[in-house]
C-alpha cells in the first residue's frame, strides 16, 4: 500500500509540474501579446500624432504667411496715403514758430 501511495504522490507532483509549466507558457504568451498590442498602439499615436502635427504646422505656416501679406499690403497703403497727402510748409512753419518762440 506505501508504494501506491508513493506512486500516487509522485503522480501528483508530476501533473502540478505540468500545470506550472502550462501556466508559465500561457503567461509569457499573454506578455508577448501584451507587447505587441503595445507596440501596435504606440505605431497607431505616432502616425496619428504627426499627421495632426504636420496639418497643424501648415495651417501655421498658411496663417503666417496671410498675415504677413496682409501686414505687407497695409503697410504699403500706408506710405502710399503718406507720400500722396500734400504737405503744407507754410503751416507747419508756421505752427513750430507759435510753439518753439512763444
């Protein structure tokens, strides 16, 4: 009966064996699956990331460069409404000689 029961144990001791083995192997499986999901998602943002970063950067840049054409344009309506106003000499004389000798 103490060799069946030996038998028995041993029997045991090898299917936990068994069982730890399939645990670990499920479980590294699991964490390479785990790894992969997150390299595919971290893939997925970067791609995602820079393609908002680069239509940002050129609606930006688009942006930039009306105003910049805006800014050109006024200030070129400016001198030309300068140069084109007449200039009164006389009054401006005139003006500095109450103020400056008063």
């Amino acid at each position: 009966m103490a060799e069946k029961e030996v038998n028995t144990i041993a029997h045991l001791l090898e299917m936990e064996q068994k069982a730890s083995a399939m645990t670990l192997k499920a479980q590294e499986d699991a964490d390479k699956k785990i790894a992969q999901a997150k390299a595919q998602a971290d893939s997925e943002f970067k791609a995602q990331y820079e393609k908002i970063v680069t239509s940002q950067e050129k609606s930006f840049e688009e942006k930039i460069s009306a105003l910049q054409s805006d800014k050109e344009q006024k200030i070129s309506g400016y001198k030309s409404k300068i140069t084109a106003s007449p200039q009164d000499k006389a009054a401006f004389n005139s003006y500095l000689d109450s103020i400056l000798l008063a």
